[in-house]
C-alpha cells in the first residue's frame, strides 16, 4: 500500500477503518469459496466466487490455472461456512484464465452471489481488497490501492496489493463491496486480476455454448 493510503486510513481512526474493512471482509468471505483438487494440500487449494447467472442461479467462477484440464473437471467446493459440497468445471478459457464451475449442493443460506462492479470506472490510487486463502488460510484479506487500469477493454487491473498463492480466482474489491476483478497472479510485487466485465463475458459466453 502506498504511504498516502497509510496516511489517510490513519487519518480516518484506526478502530472506525477497521470495523469497516471487517465488515467488508465479511461480506465478501459471502460470496468466496475454496476449490480444492484432487492434489489436496496447500498447492491444490484455490479460491472462487460465486457469481450470478440468469434466473437468479449461482455458479463459481475460478482461474483456470486452478483448475486445468489435467486435474480433471470434479473438484470440492468449500462454501463460506465450511459446508463442502462437489462440483463440476463446465468450462474454462485458458486465455483470459478463466473456469466456469457448477455445484448444485449448496445450501441457500450459504449461496451469496457477488455484486459486481465496473472496472473500468475504478480511478489508479482507489483503495481495493483482496479475499481469498494464501497458503490454505481461509478468508485471509489484503488491502492496497490500483496501482494502473487496463489499456484497452481486454487489459488487466493491476493493484499494489499482497496476494499469495490461494488467493487466485478470489476477489478484487472496492471499498463498497462491489466486485471489480478475479485475482489471477504475482507480476513484479503488483497483484493481477481479470477484470469482471470481461469474467461476466465469459460467463455469458460458456451459457450460451451450452
């Protein structure tokens, strides 16, 4: 995080700033999930969020890396209250990292989709979170600020952020709550997520194949 973020949460009351980020914290442990392959262990851990599709249904929407073709398409998903349940890849595109998941045992009082934002009114230097499971902690957050936006409407949304493995496929958020991004990968220290305009894109694509 940047030295004037540090200054203005400061400035703002520690103990007001963090009722508040752990309130956000919250809500979007909601709609997070954890993926777990058939490898197991820390390094077969990943995360997702839930995203809503047409009729009010949910589906999990990951990195692609965390789900590759190799491992299969059954995977485990781990709702926000520890009830896990099977699910499916139904699709995946490789180029933009992306992986469609469907798990239809998830109870409804666990099925939070995410509100979804737009990235690409999100200025460099807003401060963003991150939620997901760095090195198998479940729920972990991490705050910084937008460090640059994408160049072009298939660009990446880069924020000075720490991410560790665990945290691919879980979310980038504003300070509202709103989704703007899914955490993809570590380039030189910044966080890299796909914007979410460009995942709701692949999501309506991978509907409308099947």
């Amino acid at each position: 995080m940047s030295a004037a973020a540090v200054a203005a949460i400061a400035a703002a009351g520690h103990r007001e700033i963090a009722g508040e980020l752990e309130a956000l914290a919250s809500r979007l442990r909601a709609s997070t999930v954890r993926i777990h392959t058939s490898r197991g262990q820390f390094d077969g851990v990943g995360a997702g969020v839930m995203w809503r599709l047409p009729g009010d249904r949910v589906a999990i929407l990951t990195n692609y890396h965390v789900v590759p073709p190799g491992r299969g398409d059954d995977v485990s998903v781990e709702a926000p209250r520890g009830r896990a349940t099977e699910g499916k890849v139904v699709a995946r595109d490789r180029e933009h990292d992306l992986a469609l998941i469907v798990a239809g045992d998830l109870p409804s009082e666990h099925v939070r989709a995410a509100v979804l934002g737009d990235p690409r009114r999100v200025r460099v230097g807003e401060i963003v979170v991150a939620v997901g499971h760095p090195f198998g902690v479940p729920g972990s957050l991490s705050v910084g600020v937008v460090h640059a936006m994408p160049n072009g409407d298939d660009g990446l949304v880069c924020a000075d952020i720490r991410l560790a493995p665990g945290n691919s496929g879980g979310p980038l958020a504003t300070l509202d709550g709103a989704v703007i991004g899914i955490n993809c990968m570590i380039a030189r220290g910044l966080g890299i997520a796909i914007p979410a305009h460009v995942a709701d894109r692949f999501v309506r694509d991978a509907l409308n194949a099947t």
